[in-house]
C-alpha cells in the first residue's frame, strides 16, 4: 500500500506540472483509489486532497461534467481537511468547488486566500484565486495579480499562461493579452 501511495503520489505532482493531460489525471484516480478503500478511516489527508484536486478539474478536461464531479471534489475536500485542517491543497480544492459549483465567491475566496496563507509557495492556489473567485466577482486587477504571482511560481504552466491572457480579455486590456 505504502509502494502506490508513492506512486499516486508522483503521478500526482507530475499531473502538477503537466495540467490539462488527461493521462496523467486518470493514473492517479485509479491508484489512489486502490489505496483509500484498502485503509479504511485512511489518514492520507494529501491523498483525498490530490482527488479533490483531480475533480474539480474534470469539467475542464472534458472528463466529467460538474454536476458528477464537484460534489466528489468535495468529500474528498472535506475529508482531507477533516484529517488535515492546514493543508493548502484542500482548501484551494473547496475553494474552486464552492466558487464554480456552489456560486458562493465570497467563501471559495476565502478558502482560496486560507490555502495560499497556508503554502505561500502555491501556483495552483494563486492561479484559482485569480482565474475562478475574483475573476467571477469582476476584481480585474486582484485576479490579475493572483495570476501573474502564480505565473512567476509556475512560469512554465500553459493554463496560467493562457488563463492570465482570457482575464486580461475579460478586463478588457486588449494590448496586454
């Protein structure tokens, strides 16, 4: 068990750095799977952290639709933090499923802000505030300074990049995007 929860977990952080990969993401769910229902009351709160993470990104990869995803992103979410209560990785995962699937901005901001006082480090936590929570408030220069952090601590992430230039749109600053 301990062996593919490694293994999940490589997987996991090159899904990191290969965002929008399908490949990647399945590996993982699949593996990671395995493990929680063999260790039941599992204490992997990082595990059921990287399956919210997995989820609320499956709309966007065209893997699932919201209404199948969301409400396992946040279990999974809840049941790390439950575990976990400062893990960044959970929180940032609330975070997207309160904002994107719940419409409540004002908590999914919140726990967005609550995951990147906890990992300062954070591209995705950064790249979430600003592309989802203030991005659907209207706060153009906020989102756009959460991206552009998460840029710089990810300067290689294709959606960063991307997601930066449909916010600059959406801000109407033509000539920046």
């Amino acid at each position: 068990v301990v062996c593919i929860f490694t293994v999940c977990m490589l997987t996991f952080q090159k899904g990191h750095t290969l965002l929008g990969i399908v490949g990647i993401f399945v590996p993982f769910l699949w593996l990671i799977g395995a493990v929680l229902p063999a260790k039941p009351g599992s204490r992997y709160a990082l595990a059921h952290a990287g399956l919210a993470e997995c989820y609320v990104l499956y709309p966007w990869l065209s893997v699932a639709p919201p209404h199948d995803s969301m409400p396992k992103a946040r279990t999974a979410a809840l049941r790390a933090l439950e575990i976990d209560d400062d893990l960044a990785e959970a929180h940032a995962a609330l975070g997207v499923c309160l904002s994107f699937y719940a419409g409540d901005q004002p908590a999914s901001e919140r726990e967005l802000r609550r995951a990147i006082e906890l990992k300062p480090s954070s591209a995705t936590a950064y790249h979430w505030l600003g592309n989802i929570a203030l991005l659907a408030m209207g706060r153009w220069d906020e989102s756009l300074a959460a991206e552009r952090r998460a840029g710089e601590l990810d300067p290689l992430s294709l959606s960063i990049a991307s997601d930066t230039g449909v916010t600059l749109l959406y801000a109407r600053r033509f000539d920046e995007a």
